[in-house]
C-alpha cells in the first residue's frame, strides 16, 4: 500500500504537469464550486429525490431507451438493490456472474451479507461467460449479471454476437439479466450499437456518473416502471433516500453535456495510445511489455511490465517532477499476483487527445530511462 506521504507527491508531482497522458486532472475544489453554481442557474432545487434528481432519473431513462430510471447515491447501493428486487420476483436467489465482478471483489461480500443472496460463476477466465457456459451451468440462478466491460479483466468486452448470445442463453434458462454498466457509456464504438440498442438486451442496467463521466458521485438504475417504483422503495431502506442529492445531479448532468459526447473520440485514440505505449517501451528496452487488451476496447487498458511496482511507481513520479510530462498520471503500479510482474490500468481521456503516438514512444524511451537508473539496467 502506498503511504499518505507517496500519494501525496505522487498528486503534487502529476499536478504540476503540462502534458498527462493516463487519466484526467479532475477539477479541484474551486472549479467544482464554479462548475455546480453554472449548473444550478437552470435547475430547481430537489428534496427528496425530486426537482433535478427526476429530471436527471428521466434524461437518463430516454438515454437507454428504458421506461423508467432511479438515481441512488452510490452503485453498490444500486446494483444490491436491482439484484434483490430480482430474487424476490424470480423466487431465486442465486446470482450468475463473473468472480472478477464489483460485488465479488469491491463489495465486502455485501450481496450475501445484506441481501442474503447467493452467487455462483459460470466461467472462471478472464472475459464475459460465453452462451455455451451460460447454457450448461449446472445450477439453477435467478440473475445473470453482466458487467460491461470487465474491468478487473482488462476492461475487456465480447462480440456483439456473443453478448447477444450470452443473453438469449440466459433467457432460455428463464433468469433475467442485469448490466452493470458502470462503464456502459464507451461500449457503444466497440459494439456499433447505441445506447439503448445494448440496453435493450437487459432487464435492468446500472449507469455510473463519477467514472466516466467525471461526476461527483451517483449512480441511475434503468428498468421498467415496476421494478423501479420497487427500487426506489427498497432505496429508502437502504439510506439512499437523501434530502437533497443536487450537488451530485448537477456535477452528472454536466458530465452527459461534456463527456459523453467525447468518449467516442477517448475510444478511439486508445488504439494507436496502447499500440505507440508498448512498442516505446520495447525499443527502450523493457521486456516484454504488454497491453491488454493489445487493441483496446474501450478507452482503457491494462499494461504490464516485469518489474518490481515500487521500482515503476518511482520512475513515474520522477519522470512528472523532473519533466513535467506524465505517462502514467495518478495510476499506480500493483503486482496482482507474482512478484515482479506488475500491471497499471491506462486510460485515455482529454488530456491524451494533444499526445500523438511520437509523443508517447518519446515519453515511454524516458521512463525507461528513469527506471533503468533505479534498477540498475532493463530487465526481463
């Protein structure tokens, strides 16, 4: 774990920098205030889950094309909501989804704790459960819970086809499906489907407004009319039911006005960014890095490198204070599973739409060059 002091000079170090690639200098405090007092002027205070908080419920209902929408504070709380309100109404507890999935690695083991339900994994390798897998699972499940994309698994996503299929497997066996769509909002160049085109194939879908699309916090449930009326009961019991959320709605709107119209455009210069990142750091000698997925499928990606993560996270936060450039921006460097053998998730946001692929093979040969002093020369 990284130490209050290490984060502290990682922040200072990517702050003071003229050009980051990974990730977004998010506003600080001031730019917030500003951003949510130009958005309030249209607005009308909300109490409740009224005023701005329906409206932002019904622009996003019409975005995925779903008949109703309930915003909650958080998507844990959203995602623990739709999936008991499923149990209830199938009689089945058993949720169907992925062990890398939110609930199973981020949650604390809240969909047994507090909903009393049950999950079960029909594939164990790191992609999407295909219809075979799907089909041929040998208990029964109420759930089947998709999260678009896998991001524990590289932000990774499947065909088009084989999602369609996925979810006609599940029908078959009468489940519903659930999206967690966290992330759903830059699926739409992978799949060349639109928003409601996807959102169609479920029975529900979560959207998140602070990933993204830079909000604060927040989270909507997307379904039908009944299950979301059910939802926004059971957001009550859950202390979801705040008096006003306005901070939050605004900072959501703002982030459907601003960045969704460009993650198309994050999405797509993710491509030649993964590409320029591992054959920079090839030509410098690094061994054998890897991007995965090696073509994208959205606007972000795993790297790896077969260093130690202290010795990476060290070369990064140098590179920011003594450059002023950052490959690698706030993201850290873990090592997930053996010693050595160290991952970073990279994504392309604003700030790497000005960084061309000769930019970002430069900035790979000087990391390498940062890390080569620290660890005595490339290894791999």
């Amino acid at each position: 774990m990284e130490t209050g002091e290490e984060t502290g000079r990682r922040r200072a170090a990517v702050e003071g920098c003229r050009k980051v690639l990974s990730g977004s200098l998010r506003p600080g405090m001031k730019q917030k205030l500003e951003r949510l007092a130009a958005a309030a002027e249209e607005g009308e205070a909300d109490h409740y889950g009224d005023g701005v908080v329906r409206e932002l419920e019904l622009r996003v209902a019409a975005l995925l094309g779903m008949p109703d929408a309930a915003f909650f504070p958080t998507g844990t709380m959203a995602q623990q909501v739709a999936l008991r309100a499923w149990a209830g109404r199938t009689g089945n507890p058993v949720v169907a989804l992925h062990p890398l999935a939110h609930p199973e690695v981020h949650e604390r083991d809240a969909l047994h704790a507090v909903s009393g339900l049950r999950t079960v994994h029909p594939t164990t390798r790191p992609r999407t459960p295909t219809a075979e897998e799907v089909r041929d699972f040998e208990e029964p499940f109420g759930t089947l819970m998709l999260e678009l994309p896998l991001r524990d698994a590289g932000f990774v996503l499947p065909t088009w086809d084989e999602l369609t299929a996925v979810v006609a497997a599940a029908r078959e066996r009468d489940a519903v499906v659930h999206l967690d769509g966290a992330r759903l909002w830059e699926c739409t160049p992978h799949f060349g489907r639109s928003l409601p085109e996807i959102a169609e194939l479920a029975d529900s879908v979560y959207v998140s407004f602070y990933k993204s699309l830079e909000g604060l916090s927040g989270a909507v449930l997307a379904s039908s009319t009944e299950l979301v009326a059910e939802a926004k009961a059971w957001r009550h019991r859950y202390g979801g039911m705040l008096f006003e959320q306005f901070p939050a709605v605004l900072a959501a709107q703002a982030g459907l006005d601003t960045e969704l119209p460009r993650l198309a455009s994050y999405v797509a210069h993710a491509k030649p960014v993964a590409r320029a990142l591992r054959e920079g750091l090839a030509a410098a000698g690094l061994g054998m890095p890897r991007v995965h997925p090696e073509e994208p499928h959205t606007h972000q990606f795993q790297l790896w490198l077969p260093y130690p993560a202290d010795a990476l996270n060290e070369a990064s936060v140098r590179q920011a204070e003594q450059t002023g450039i950052s490959l690698f921006g706030r993201g850290r460097f873990m090592e997930p599973g053996l010693p050595g053998l160290s991952m970073t998730e990279v994504t392309v946001g604003a700030s790497a739409l000005e960084w061309t692929e000769d930019d970002v093979r430069a900035a790979a040969a000087d990391f390498a060059r940062r890390l080569a002093e620290s660890t005595g020369g490339p290894q791999g």
